[in-house]
C-alpha cells in the first residue's frame, strides 16, 4: 500500500505515522474513514473544530482550499513521508479566524 497518496497533502503515504481520518466526524455517526498521513491529520484537527469540520470541512476538496491547510501542504510538501514532529502545529493557536 505504500504507492497510495495521502489525501490532503497528496504525497505518498510510506509506511510509518499513518492515521486514519473521518471526513464526517466519528461524533457526527461518521463511517468512512481515509488513511492519511498522522501530521496532516493532526493539521485538520488543530484547524478545525468537530463542527466545522461536519458543517463545511466534510471534504478533501473543501479542506484543501482552506489557507492555513494550503500553507501546511506547501510546508510538508519537502518532508519525507514519515515525517512527524509535534513542534509545527504549536502556534496554531494564534491562528486568524
Ligand atoms: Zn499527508
Ligand atoms: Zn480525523
């Protein structure tokens, strides 16, 4: 399975730091879940709340539009694929809204 692409950033998955990501929100009764990197995953969850991502954030296509996920994919776009560090996402607290 290592050919398969991630979802959101669109690199190859590898075989370490997989996640799995459901689009509507396991909250929300969601079923179907997509393999993506743990770093993009991590992303999502930071940017997004629960209900965000239920109300507007339920696709990969809607998600990648969103500024700061466009930001991260160009960012871990140089990364090789079984890079994770839990140092990036830690000023997203000071993201615009
Ligand atoms: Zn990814
Ligand atoms: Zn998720």
């Amino acid at each position: 399975m290592s050919d398969e692409l991630c979802p959101l950033c669109g690199r190859p998955l590898g075989t370490e730091n997989i996640d799995r990501h459901h689009l509507v929100p396991k909250t929300f009764k969601g079923k179907e879940q997509f393999p993506i990197h743990k770093i993009c995953h991590r992303k999502i969850h930071s940017a997004f709340t629960e209900r965000e991502l239920l109300n507007t954030y339920h696709t990969w296509e809607a998600l990648r539009a969103h500024e700061d996920i466009r930001s991260f994919i160009a960012w871990v776009a140089k990364k090789p694929p079984g890079f994770y560090t839990r140092t990036y996402t830690a000023n997203d607290k000071k993201r615009r809204r």
